[in-house]
C-alpha cells in the first residue's frame, strides 16, 4: 500500500520500524471489506489498545493518586478511556483526517464519527506498543489522560444512589433496597460489602470503607450493567 501518514505518525512523536502497524491502526472495517480482506482493519489492534489503555490508566491512578480509593478510580478511568474521552484525544490529533474508510462511511462522515475515532485511537495505542513496547504507548497516552483528570478528579464520587433510583422509579412497583453481605477489618480500616437488589434480585455489588461508599459503588455497579454511565 503506497499511502504512508508521514504527517501524523510525526505527531505520534514515533518513528514506526513496522510502518504496516500504523496503516492497519488506521484502516476502518469498511475499508478492509472493499479491499477484500477483513484481516488488514484495524479491529483486532482496537482489542489489544483497548487493554492497554486500561493498564497505563490504572498504574497511573495507583502511583500518582494513593489517597483515592478502589471505587473512586474505577470512576476515574472510566471518565478518561470512555467513548467520548478517546473521541476528544483524537480530535486534538486530526485524527480523523488520517483514517481509511470504504466508500460508504467516507459519505456519512464517518471519520468525524465518536465511535470510530475512538476505536481508531485505541487500535492506534496498540500500534504504538508492538512497536516500541509499554513506554512508547504509555509516553503517548499520559498527556491526554493526566489533562482529563484534573477536571475528574474535582467533581468527586457521583451520586449513584440517587441516579438509579431515579431511573427505578419510573417503573411502578419496583423497589431498591441495599444489604450489607460482608463486614470485615480492624476498627481503624473496616471494610464493607454491599449489594443492591431490584425487588428480589441483586444487581449491583459495592466494597468501601465504609457502608455508604460501599453503597454508592454497588449502585455505580447497577448503572454500569445497566448501560447508564
């Protein structure tokens, strides 16, 4: 394939030695259809990056955020490798600019798409660290995710109780109801368990130091599962 992103891998900040990476990190699924073969998309580096995100993210929080606890940072994550934060990184990039559609997607836009220019920067990361390894990927990713953060970090746990009951009630009938399952720990670091049941069943389980924060994660847990956050 002759077209090469000299350009953009410029502002990777990373000299490719598999130029091939970056071309398949940029290769929608609709442009491999119509190209006749699906292998060369860019869907499998998009799993790998997908995890890899998810790594440097969390070392990050656990080194650099030690007065957070667990519930707190799996918020914090969430806000900065979900659909709308890659989207925002990748539009600092250009990347839409650079990213191989078929013919169909480049009519509707495709490349200024929320989902595809997130999966594109995920396949992107991946790109980045099977050709120069963990610190390539991870000196790519920093920047973005320590400038979300500090707009993360200021606005605290949310109110996840209160979210979801508000989305229960509008159902009749159905009841909310939190059980404590587990208690354990000294008196200066208990830990709590809490799960959360619609009616009879649970949908939601929470761990904290305490029962309200326990409460609020098993409430974080519902709204996750149920596809609200």
């Amino acid at each position: 394939m002759e077209y090469y992103p000299e350009e953009f891998e410029e502002k990777l900040g990373h000299r490719f030695k598999d130029r091939g990476l970056l071309i398949q990190a940029l290769t929608h699924s609709s442009c491999a259809h119509e190209m006749g073969d699906i292998s060369l998309s860019n869907e499998r580096l998009e799993f790998l990056g997908d995890a890899i995100l998810d790594f440097v993210v969390s070392e990050l929080l656990y080194k650099e955020y030690s007065d957070v606890q667990e519930g707190m940072m799996t918020e914090m994550r969430a806000a900065v490798v979900c659909e709308k934060a890659l989207s925002d990184y990748s539009k600092t990039l250009n990347l839409g600019n650079y990213i191989m559609l078929g013919r169909g997607e480049a009519h509707t836009q495709g490349n200024e798409r929320a989902s595809i220019l997130a999966d594109t920067f995920e396949a992107i990361v991946a790109a980045l660290y099977l050709d120069g390894g963990i610190e390539v990927a991870s000196n790519f990713i920093l920047p973005f995710v320590r400038a979300r953060l500090k707009t993360v970090k200021t606005k605290g746990i949310g109110d996840y109780k209160t979210a979801l009951q508000e989305i229960i009630q509008r159902n009749k009938g159905e009841m909310l109801t939190y059980r404590l399952v587990e208690e354990s720990g000294p008196p200066h670091n208990r830990h709590f368990v809490m799960e959360v049941l619609l009616n009879s069943n649970v949908i939601g389980r929470g761990e904290g130091h305490s029962k309200k924060e326990a409460a609020q994660n098993a409430a974080m847990e519902a709204l996750e599962l149920m596809g609200c956050l």
